[in-house]
C-alpha cells in the first residue's frame, strides 16, 4: 500500500468531488492514499496486444487451474503468475524493437488473464458432479453455466467497487491484489516511472519482476517436461507406493510424482499442507486398515458395497466403497462449519457494503479518470438479459423457471458481496467458495423438496443453479483482487472492468471443450455382461421412453477413444440414476434394451479415473442426499464427526477433511512442498534485511519470492501437459502408440517397473524437490539490478 502525500490537485478533486474518488476525511488511509500513475496522467492502457495477450494467458491458467481443481479440488491465485510473464513477454519483445508496455497495459493482461481461473474453479466444483448423478456432461451446459456465472460475478461486483476498494481502503487489505501491484511496480517501464514522477530518484531497481519472469518460465519448462516424460514415455513410476502386510493389512503410503502438486503445496505453506495430510494418514493409515481388520471375518458384502467381500478388497476398493463418503461427510461438514464461523464477517460486510452503496452517488462525466466505471445502464441491462437466457436456455432445465432466477438472483448477489468482501480480508486462497456453494445446494435442494420438485431431472436443475453461483462468487471475488491493484497502480476502473469481462467470456467458451476432453480421455466402457459388479436379471430391458430425457430425443452413440475398434456398432443411451442391479450412470443399451456397457467417466468414474474432483463429488451427495435420500448417512455422519472433533480441538477441519477424501498419494507432494516452504521461509527470515519485518509483511515478502515464482512455474507446466495429454488420448491411434511405450517401459525400465521401481521412481522427484529448495533460498536465478535508459 503506498503511504505518500496527496498532490495538492487531488485534494482540490477530493473536495469538490468526494463520491468520485472516494475520499472521506475520516479514513486516514484513503487520506494518505495516490496511486501509482497519477489521475492526470495519459498512458496507454487497453490495446489490442495486451487484450490478446491477456485472453490467451487466461485459457492457458484456465486450463491449468480445471486441472488443479479436478485433481485436488483447489485452486492458485493466477494473478501474480500472469503479471510477470506479461512484464517479461513485453520486456523481450521491447528489445525486438517494439515497444515495451506501459504499467497500465500489464495490469490489463493480468485482469484480462486471471478470469480464466476462476471460472476454471466453479466448473470443477460444481459441473463434473453431473456424470456422478448419471446424466450428460453436455458441451452447451457447461459452457452456458460458465459464461452465465462468470459475467453475472463480474457485472455484480461492479457496483460494489467503491464501496469496498476505495471507501475502505487501508481496511480492507487485498493481499494478493496488494502484492500483484507491487510485482507491477517493481517491472514498470521507463515510461511508467517517469510518469509517476520516480524515474529521477530511482536510478538503480532491482528489476524483480523480469527475473521473476525467467524464474516461472524456467518452472513451466520444467514441469511440462517433466511430466510429459512421465506420461507419455513412463520413464519412471507415477505412483510410488508401499502396501504393508500383517500385521498392519491394508495400510499404505503413496506419493504422486506430480511437480504441481509440489508446487501447490510450497504455495499454500506448511500448515495447511500439513493438516491435509494428516486427513490422508487417518485414511490409509487408520480407518483403511481398521475397515480390513474389522470386516475381514464378514461372510457376505459390508453396504454399501454390495458384490465383494471386505477381506478380498484391496486398499483401493475399500476407499472408493467406504471413505469416500467419510470424507464427503467431513468436508460438507467442514465446509459448512467455515461458513457459519464466517457470518460474523459475511453479515458485517454486507451490511457495510450495501450502506456505502446506498451512499455512494455514481460518477459523472468530470469523474478522474481512476474513478470511472462502466455504466450502470451497461451493467444493470447485463444482469437482466443474462437472466434472461438463464431462463430461456433448455439446457440448464431451468426454462420458463421464475423460481430458479430469483434464487440465482438472490444467492448470486449475497455471495459476490460477501466473496468480494472476504477477498479483501483473508485474500482469494482462503476465501470459502466452496462453502458458499455448498450453503446455495443446500437451500435450494431444501425448497425443491418443500414444492416437491425430486425427480432426477431437478437434481440438473438445482447443480445449474449451484454452479452459476458458485462461478459468479468466485469471479466476483477476482474481480475485486483485481480492481484493488487496478486502484494502486492507478488504472482506468472501466477498462479493466470490459478486461475481465472478455476474459471471462473466452476462458469460459475455451474451458467447456477442454473439461468435456478431460473427461473423455480416461472414460472406460465396462461390459456389462462380464462384471460381476451387475446383476440385472435375464429378462431385463430399458423401456423405450427411458431413452428419452427431459423431452429430447433418443440419443446413440458409438465407443470413442481406445476402445472404439472393439465395437463399432451404435446404441441407445439411458441415463440410470439409481443403483438396482449395478451402479448409478450412463449406459450403452442395445436396440432390445439391453443394458451393453456402463459408460464410466474419467472424471469420478467407478473403475480407473483419471480425476478424482472431490469437491464435485461432495455436491452431487449434497442434492442425491437430499432430493433421492440414497446416501449411506451412517458413513457420511462418522465423517461429520470427525470435523466437529477437529474444530473442537482448534484445528481447521476443511483442510483435513479434503485430506480424508483425497487419496494419500495426492496429499503427500503437497506436503513435502509444504515442507520445503517451511525450512525456505525459516531460513530467509534470519536474513538481516528481513530480521524488523512483521508476520504480515514477511508473508508479503516470501509471497514473491522465487520460490513461490517457481512454484507457479511447476504448476502450470505439470497441469498443461496434463491437459495436453488427456487430448492425446482422445485420439484412438495415438492412445495404441502410448500403450506401446509403457510396454516397453514395464520391461526394460527399473524406474516404471521393477523390484525397486517404487523406490528408484522417487529420484526424479527428489531432484524436482532439491531444485525448489535451492531457488526458494534465492542461491539460483538472483535479481539483477536494473538501470533505467536517459
């Protein structure tokens, strides 16, 4: 936050216009307040290059960030990332002979490019949870529900932003946004400074900010490489595990090699790395092996699973029939639980930011130029026609559906002014998303249940409506990060307010295709004829009309991907929501009606997943519990228990909860990055420059470090490659060829296969982790000093 004097100028604009810029004499901090780039001052800021760079960075941390989401069920704030490759992509191409960007255009790119992971991560909470209820993750839904959410967040929050980034600036601290301004800074341009009247006195910066950008393209490289090796080549084991015997039966430890998920953890710090990976060592180290104990002398199925017996199941099996619905109760529970600790600040911030709106008149035309909005017309015409075409839209099963856009209008509109309120006082990482999403299902499927509306075409319904508010909570808090560094460096409100709204608009259309590719891409046909998991009798049949669902017409399909030379023949689809005879999901049934294969998903697929998506998962329990009441409450409950006893004992349960769910082998690397974060911190903190800062501004401090910089690195090159990959195996020759190369490398390759592989498969990871360690301590990739041209 910048503490200099304001200019005389703007105390003369402050007094004749006070609602425009915000100032109230009884904020000492606005008081204090001047941006970065004067008001006055005339910068280019939204051109085409910045605006194109902006969209495609957005896409590709969006992508990155669905991964992220799929696989551990959270995100990492992209803001930071995008603004220094930006400064660096510009830095470059100004030594190529154009023109390097002003400090207005990188905070577009980074407003314009953090869209995309927010909406990344509605869609992977909510939207994956409709092939667990056994419908169609349809193309036109996903994206609807994207772009619908993702613009209502933004056009929300519009109204809102003097009330909560300028009237209570000082108060309410935006960290990430605060620390995205600073990277902004640090990187300015020759011009940028000169604007802000600094270039004078600053004649040797440290140019943090193109360094840094080194540091996370170096990441990026290494983590696409390192993953594109493992998964295409399999040059060494994805999943080094130890299963014990007696007298410990079933219980193991595993860890992923995965470099995003190190990344994730050296970014998220030691604590809640630590409290996550205790949930997974209740799993596979307490529970796991008691269910063995315990069940191994049970003579016939333990319910809910209903065709092996305990003491033939591996460790796997009994976490997918068992702890699964432990962890989801934990996590309901514990998502419900941050929320209700959080009503003294959600009801406070809204009761504050509704105030100050009704207070705040809006700008006129003489308005700063660090003061105008988009207009409310623009703004309040949005919000209707979206709502509009949330009505009319078929897909959502939402058409004509009053009911269904006054809760979206309701819960949409409380939690953007919450999300965005919270963002402000804890910062996008700990803000409950989750949680809000979580209270929307609830209510909503509780309404649905009071008018009767429980048949299985509702339960799309009520997700829809869970989903729209679940993105537009989400971007509504960017977007506020993003306005926040906007205010400090001195940028034109409006123009990254249109920024975010193209972002969010391309990141949307892109993510829909790339969430149905993911899903594609390990979705596995199981005969039904050859799985003793089925037990439909001999004489049954789907009816003609269960073909048909919500009003369509019949739908056929071929087999796709690598299984589509086994069978070319095309049948009819059923969407089967209960679990008489076999599992819940889509099935391929001949023109008989007879059920020919289970269709199971690669995204929280019964057999071989290839994306667990565990906050999908909890939402989907949510409305099947509620709306169809088939959940094995007596599993679900012991895992409630289990957060009211870790809140009782003081510790953050929806960490540990998320731990429980997740396997062992997911929260392990993101415990050892946790780990490397701690003994990196530990030791920057006895620097002597260091050694008069408080918790908070180390925080900010250790928040830009190089490590952090690398750790972002290895995220969205891991996560890209993975994405990269799952479109490989779309592709039925190109899935023949991969199987090729780990055939090879379970024959002649000790690190993939092997007495020792699991042992010998760590290595590369060691390295990965060694590297972290040495850059986070900032012995590699050092800052170097920059001198501004004359």
């Amino acid at each position: 936050m910048s503490t200099e004097i304001i200019s005389p100028s703007d105390a003369a604009a402050a007094q004749e216009y006070p609602d425009r810029i915000g100032f109230k004499p009884d904020n000492p901090f606005l008081a204090a307040f001047r941006p970065y780039i004067p008001p006055g001052a005339s910068l280019r800021e939204m051109t085409v290059i910045p605006m194109v760079m902006g969209t495609v960075l957005g896409i590709i941390f969006g992508a990155s960030s669905l991964y992220l989401v799929l696989k551990v069920g959270l995100t990492v704030s992209a803001s930071i990332p995008v603004a220094v490759i930006a400064i660096t992509l510009f830095r470059v191409l100004s030594k190529l002979g154009l023109r390097d960007a002003t400090i207005l255009d990188n905070n577009i790119v980074q407003t314009d490019g953090s869209a995309g992971e927010s909406i990344a991560f509605g869609l992977g909470v909510t939207m994956p949870a409709i092939l667990i209820l056994g419908f169609d993750l349809e193309l036109m839904r996903v994206m609807l529900v994207a772009v619908l959410g993702g613009l209502l967040g933004i056009l929300m929050m519009i109204p809102l932003r003097r009330a909560l980034i300028v009237a209570q600036h000082g108060y309410l601290k935006y960290p990430e946004g605060t620390a995205c301004a600073e990277v902004l800074k640090a990187g300015a341009s020759d011009e940028s400074r000169a604007a802000a009247a600094e270039a004078a006195k600053e004649t040797g910066i440290v140019d943090e900010a193109t360094t840094g950008g080194k540091t996370i393209i170096t990441g990026f490289g290494i983590g696409f490489v390192y993953y594109a090796l493992e998964q295409i080549w399999k040059t060494w084991k994805e999943y080094p595990t130890k299963v014990f015997g007696k007298p410990f039966e079933a219980g193991s430890i595993s860890i992923e090699n995965n470099p995003a998920l190190l990344g994730v953890g050296y970014i998220i710090g030691p604590r809640i790395s630590s409290i996550m990976v205790g949930g997974g060592v209740l799993s596979y180290l307490v529970l796991i092996p008691a269910i063995k104990y315990f069940g191994s002398g049970w003579t016939t199925p333990l319910s809910p699973e209903t065709a092996h017996l305990i003491k033939d199941m591996s460790v796997t099996q009994i976490q997918k029939a068992y702890i699964l619905y432990i962890g989801a109760g934990a996590v309901a529970a514990g998502g419900i639980i941050s929320l209700v600790r959080s009503l003294p600040v959600i009801w406070g911030g809204l009761k504050g930011g509704l105030a100050d709106l009704r207070t705040t008149r809006s700008a006129s035309a003489g308005a700063p130029r660090t003061d105008q909005d988009l207009s409310m017309k623009f703004v309040l015409g949005g919000i209707i026609v979206l709502l509009l075409a949330i009505m009319l839209a078929p897909q959502l099963n939402l058409r004509f559906n009053l009911l269904g856009a006054l809760l979206i209008v309701a819960f949409g509109f409380l939690f953007v002014t919450v999300s965005s309120r919270l963002t402000g006082e804890i910062g996008s990482s700990s803000n409950p998303i989750s949680g809000m999403t979580v209270a929307t299902l609830l209510l909503t499927c509780l309404v649905f249940l009071i008018i009767g509306w429980t048949t299985p075409p509702y339960f799309v319904t009520a997700l829809s409506i869970g989903g729209i508010v679940c993105i537009a909570a989400s971007n509504g808090g960017t977007t506020s990060q993003d306005l926040k560094t906007g205010f400090l460096v001195g940028s034109t409100p409006k123009y990254q307010q249109v920024a975010i709204l193209v972002g969010a608009l391309t990141s949307a259309l892109a993510l829909g295709p790339i969430l149905l590719a993911m899903n594609q891409s390990g979705t596995a046909y199981v005969p039904v004829a050859q799985s003793k998991d089925f037990s439909f009798p001999s004489d049954f049949h789907f009816t003609t009309d269960q073909y048909v669902m919500s009003g369509n017409q019949p739908k056929h399909e071929r087999l796709q991907g690598g299984q589509a030379s086994s069978d070319t023949k095309e049948y009819n689809v059923v969407h089967k929501t209960t679990t008489d005879y076999g599992p819940s999901g889509r099935y391929l049934v001949n023109e008989q009606g007879v059920p020919v294969y289970l269709v199971d998903p690669g995204i929280n697929g019964i057999y071989n997943p290839r994306f667990t998506a565990p906050k999908a998962t909890l939402m989907s329990y949510i409305i099947k519990g509620i709306l169809s009441r088939q959940l094995p409450w007596g599993l679900v409950l012991l895992g409630v228990m289990i957060s009211i006893v870790l809140e009782l004992g003081g510790i953050p349960s929806l960490a540990f909860a998320v731990g429980v769910y997740l396997p062992i082998s997911t929260s392990a690397p993101i415990f050892v990055g946790g780990a490397i974060r701690w003994a990196v911190d530990k030791y920057l903190r006895k620097k002597p420059e260091h050694q008069k800062l408080t918790e908070e501004q180390m925080a900010a401090e250790t928040d830009k470090s190089p490590g952090v910089l690398l750790a972002s690195g290895y995220i969205a090159g891991a996560t890209l490659a993975g994405v990269v990959f799952a479109f490989l195996n779309l592709k039925e020759g190109i899935v023949t060829r991969l199987g090729g190369f780990e055939n090879w490398a379970k024959e002649h390759n000790p690190l993939f296969e092997g007495p020792h592989a699991d042992l010998l498969g760590l290595i590369p990871f060691a390295v990965l982790t060694i590297l972290l360690y040495i850059v986070g301590r900032e012995l590699l990739l050092k800052p170097k000093a920059y001198v501004p041209k004359r």
